[in-house]
C-alpha cells in the first residue's frame, strides 16, 4: 500500500532551534531585554510572525507595523548567516535511512514545515531530492496547530489524510497532525509530545519493522 510520510523540518531533520535561538537572542539584547533558552522552546513550530509577537510580549515592548517587517528581516537574515554554513553532517541521527526505506518502498514523501528557508535548508544538507512534495511556510495561511500545512502536503502527494503519519517535534504540529486524521509521531521526549500517537526520541529508535506496520495498517 502506497500511504504519505509527511517530515517537519526544524527539530525533526535538523537541528536550527539552536540558531533561531542566536538570532532571536540577538534581537532582543538589542532592543534591551533578554531571552532565554526557556523561551526558544516555547517558540518550537510557531511561525516566525508568532514567534516575534511572543518575543516582543516577553520583553514588554511594542513597535510600528514597518519596525516589526524590519525586525523579522534583520533576524531572518542573521538566521541565514548561520543556515549558510550548515552542511549534511548536521542531518539528524538515522534520517537518510528513514527517507531511503520509505522510497524503497514507494511511499510518499512529503516536508511540512512552518519555515520560509525550508527549501534553502534541504539544499544546503543535500536532502531535497528525497522529497516528493515541499509545502513551506510560504504556502499556507494558518499556522500550526492549523492543519492547513499537512493537508496540504497530503494532497501534494495525493494521499488521503487518514493515511498519513507525520513525524513532529513540536507539541503545535502534534495537534496539527491530529486535528488532519493523520498518524502523529513525536520526535523528542513523551513528557513534551504526550498527545502524539507514538513517540521516540529519534529516528534511531524507529525500526524498519514499526514502518512496514504503519504502511500495512
Ligand atoms: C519552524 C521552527 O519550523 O519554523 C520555528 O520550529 C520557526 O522556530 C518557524 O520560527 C519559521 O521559520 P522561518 O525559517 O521561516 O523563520
Ligand atoms: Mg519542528
């Protein structure tokens, strides 16, 4: 049976909490408050619209619409700085293997990421061409915990919801992937991700036997 395994990016494939977090840290020493690594966790999967609305509430200030556009743009750019010098040594643990098995067996594959970079990011790890369908954040409207973005990417690769599985880091794409019928998977720990269907702390623990069921369930 040919079902839809749909990747988040961030957190699921690679690791960039680690330089939203040194951009954002940045933004805010600059406007003269802090942000700690508390608060980047909670900006896991939330847009970058969002997540400057978040930042911004927490140090207690407020800007103009243009201040706001130009801030997003001053810290995507830093964001790109580092994304600039990624390279596919920096690929979570087992994810290759994961995408490969999948496309041995003629499953489809599909990225469902709330980043605008999500193309820029595939490209620099050298993953890009394992996806059958890319919906970014450049193609939905609402965000996670929406559904909009898996739907999406559902349709992309023409599976119907309720025969895919997502794999998520975050606690907002979970209950995206749950409110699209589809199979939640958290990557991380289970005290976080407790309203996914199944969760592992990576792909190292997730067996080529697990997957052959998820495709004949
Ligand atoms: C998500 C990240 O995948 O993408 C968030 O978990 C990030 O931290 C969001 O804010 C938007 O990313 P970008 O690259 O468009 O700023
Ligand atoms: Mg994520």
């Amino acid at each position: 049976k040919r079902k839809g395994f749909i990747f988040d990016l961030d957190g699921v494939i690679v690791d960039t909490a680690k330089y939203h977090f040194l951009a954002w840290k940045n933004l805010a020493h600059s406007m003269g408050f802090d942000f700690t690594e508390t608060q980047n966790e909670q900006l896991k999967g939330v847009s970058r619209v969002d997540s400057l609305n978040k930042i911004l509430a927490w140090g207690n200030t407020t800007v103009s619409e243009d201040k706001f556009q130009a801030l997003m743009t001053l810290k995507n750019d830093e964001y790109l700085g580092y994304i600039d010098k990624m390279n596919d040594s920096e690929i979570l643990i087992d994810v290759p293997k994961v995408l490969d098995f999948l496309k041995q067996n003629n499953q489809g594959i599909a990225l469902g990421s709330a980043s605008k970079n999500a193309r820029r990011i595939l490209e620099k790890v050298k993953l890009i061409s394992k996806f059958d369908a890319i919906v970014d954040g450049n193609d939905v409207s609402k965000a996670k915990p929406d559904p909009e973005v898996f739907l999406n990417a559902a349709s992309a690769i023409t599976c119907d919801p309720k025969d895919c599985v997502v794999f998520e880091d975050s606690v907002a794409g979970v209950q995206a992937a749950n409110r699209a019928n589809m199979i939640s998977i958290g990557i991380g720990s289970r005290a976080v991700l407790h309203e996914a269907d199944y969760v592992f702390n990576d792909f190292s623990e997730i067996s080529e036997g697990f997957i052959k069921e998820l495709i004949n369930q």
